[in-house]
C-alpha cells in the first residue's frame, strides 16, 4: 500500500440480519472515511438489514448449520480477489472461516460479541465451533478484539483463549441520533394506539433461547399494573410466531402485547417507550440495544448478565436470568419511578457512559486496530 492507497480491509461475518454485531460493522464501513476501504463477505445470502452503502457484499448464500467445500473454495477466491491488507472476522463461525483461508500475509482480527454458551441454551455447531477458535486461538488471530471486559475475561479464563492477543473495543452508538424524540413518540405511540397514560415496556432483540422471552413475558404478566404493554420488537417478534403466540396465551398477555416484527427505525422506537427489558438468560455482553436505550435516556431493566449492568441506573433494576418472579419486581421497581421522559438519572447515566461507548470512540479504536494491523503485515 502507497501513501496514497487507502487500506483495503475485508470483513467475514456469518450474516448481516438484525443483532448488535451486524449494527456496528455497518457503523464502521459507512464511517470509513478516505483512508479505508471495505468489503464484506457473508456465510449466508440474508439481505442486510442495516444500510452498507455502497460496501460491495459478497455472500456464499450458505444455509444455518452447512458446511460446503464448494463454498470453502468461493470465500477463498473472493479473498484473493479482495487482495485485503487486514482481514477482519466476526462472531465464532467467521471467525473460524477467516482462519481456514489464505490470507496472502494479511492479518487477522477475530471479533467475539458475546459471553457465556451454555449447554442447552446455546447452539450444540457454535459451541463445538467455539471450542475449535479456542485452540486456533494461541496462532491464528493477530488480535481477537471482545465488546466487553466480560466477554474477554470469561474466553480466556472458562474458554482458554489466548491472553496475549485479546483487547478491549467497547461497544458504541451514535448518541446523537438515538436521543429522546417527543415528535417521533407521539407519532408511534399513536400508531400503536396507545393513550399518554400508557407505560409501554419494550424488550427488543430476536427471538431466540438467548433473549428468553418466555422469562419477559412471564415477568411481565405478574406486574400488577393495567397501564402497562408489552411492545415486542425484533426478528421473530411478529404475528406469524406461533411459540410466541402460545407464550403470550399461556401467560394472559396477548390482548396486552404489540407484536412489531423487525424494527429499524430503531430511534423512534425508543423514544416511544417507557422501559426497556433485556431479558436475556445468558451470552449478553454489551447489547447494542442497551446503549442505544441510555443514549434515548429510556430506563432500562435487565438480567444480571455479561456487563448489562453497567445499563441500569438502580440496583433494584436487576434480577437474575431466568427468575420471572425476581424480573417482575425489577420491572415494578423501575415503573414506580417512572416520570416524564428525560429523567435526571438517565440523563446522568448517559453522560457517565458517552465518552466511552460514542460511536465516533469505537470507530477510532477499530481504525487505529487496522491500521496497526496493516503496519504488521508489511513489516
């Protein structure tokens, strides 16, 4: 690369649907700037959900769970036709892919989103999977950049990833556009058909044994409050959902809850809430949707995983996976203490955590890593 050249960096991900990982490789190939350039290659052949600009995407247009070494044969050919200076891999099975192929001396960066995969709650392949990067782990990854200090602390001590390669890149959204929004609120909420007096409690993610809905919706059935509505909002959170649907049956809510689907305009949702619940009865590390929350200054109430606790302003606010009962009263805790929108404990949790998890912070750290990366692999 001349002085001139800007520095071709190539992305592998497993898809580029709806979830945190997906959100910030958005974040940095639209943030680029003159001196990068990106490209993206996919396992599966989803059409991304998040706005890639003009980033060309490459997909092996694999199904969940195949393995093909026909496609093993395409990702290589679509790498040396990048001719990337670093390659940058995403979540275990990129990760695991970008180690197999010939990188032509380019370094490789792993990234790890998540914390705990437990048996029976995690995927049997992305466990065995996982199993396979700890080994590669000690010679493959130039650096293996983790989300949080909780995701670092647990790969290398319960995982036996390599400690010297591991750094920290915090999360980061763009707090500018998720701030609070009346307009946009009044908008949804009217939409929705819900009244001013209303106490819409969100809980936004995919649904999937991580974010354990059942647990959310069974907490949220034992809140003794009439104004309260569940707003459901992620990939799977929709009408055609029939587990979902028994849940919601089965806990006494389904004339209490909105099914939304996929959202992403993912500001207005926010600002149209009055809580937000992350549920998640294990894996969380940062969620993306939590620092997007404190950016809106919308209260959050979660369970005690990864660093999601670093999100709640209250103590009181946090339960334990998987305990309905102990959920349920965080939530009541947190309406209790529901006022008008911004509040002074939001609004001082926001500013305490902008510093570290603005987008513009992450985007630079992730910079520096590529450059320094490209240093090596001249050198």
């Amino acid at each position: 690369m001349d002085a001139a050249s800007p520095l071709r960096v190539l992305h592998i991900i497993p898809a580029l649907q709806q979830g945190g990982a997906e959100r910030l490789l958005a974040e940095l190939v639209t943030r680029a700037g003159e001196g990068l350039t990106h490209s993206v290659l996919t396992l599966t052949g989803d059409r991304p959900f998040f706005d890639l600009g003009e980033t060309p995407v490459t997909s092996l247009g694999l199904r969940r769970g195949q393995v093909s070494p026909a496609a093993l044969r395409r990702a290589a050919a679509t790498l040396r036709a990048a001719r990337p200076e670093v390659v940058h891999a995403w979540l275990y099975h990129g990760n695991l892919l970008a180690s197999l192929l010939p990188r032509g001396g380019a370094p490789l960066l792993w990234s790890i989103h998540n914390t705990s995969l437990p048996p029976g709650g995690a995927r049997p392949m992305t466990r065995a999977v996982n199993r396979i990067c700890a080994l590669l782990s000690h010679r493959s990854p130039w650096r293996i950049v983790y989300c949080a200090e909780a995701a670092r602390r647990l790969h290398e001590q319960a995982f036996g990833y390599d400690r010297k390669r591991g750094v920290v890149v915090e999360n980061g959204v763009d707090f500018r556009a998720f701030a609070f929004d009346p307009a946009r609120r009044a908008a949804l909420r009217a939409a929705w058909g819900l009244g001013p007096e209303a106490l819409a409690i969100g809980c936004v993610g995919r649904f999937d044994p991580q974010k354990d809905h059942a647990t959310v919706i069974a907490a949220f059935a034992r809140l003794e409050e009439p104004r309260a509505r569940l707003v459901l909002a992620g990939q799977g959170c929709d009408a055609a959902n029939p587990v979902l649907a028994a849940l919601l049956r089965r806990a006494g809510a389904e004339g209490r809850a909105l099914r939304l689907g996929a959202v992403a305009e993912m500001p207005g949702l926010l600002s149209a809430l009055d809580l937000l619940v992350i549920g998640s009865a294990f894996g969380e590390a940062m969620p993306m949707v939590g620092l997007e929350a404190v950016a809106a200054e919308l209260p959050v109430v979660a369970t005690t995983v990864g660093a999601v606790a670093r999100l709640v302003p209250d103590p009181a606010h946090l339960a334990p996976p998987r305990d309905p009962a102990a959920l349920a009263a965080a939530m009541a805790a947190a309406l209790r203490r529901a006022g008008p929108r911004p509040g002074p404990a939001t609004a001082a949790l926001r500013e305490r955590l902008r510093p570290a998890h603005d987008i513009a912070a992450t985007v630079a750290a992730y910079h520096a890593l590529y450059r320094a990366a490209a240093a090596r692999g001249r050198g």
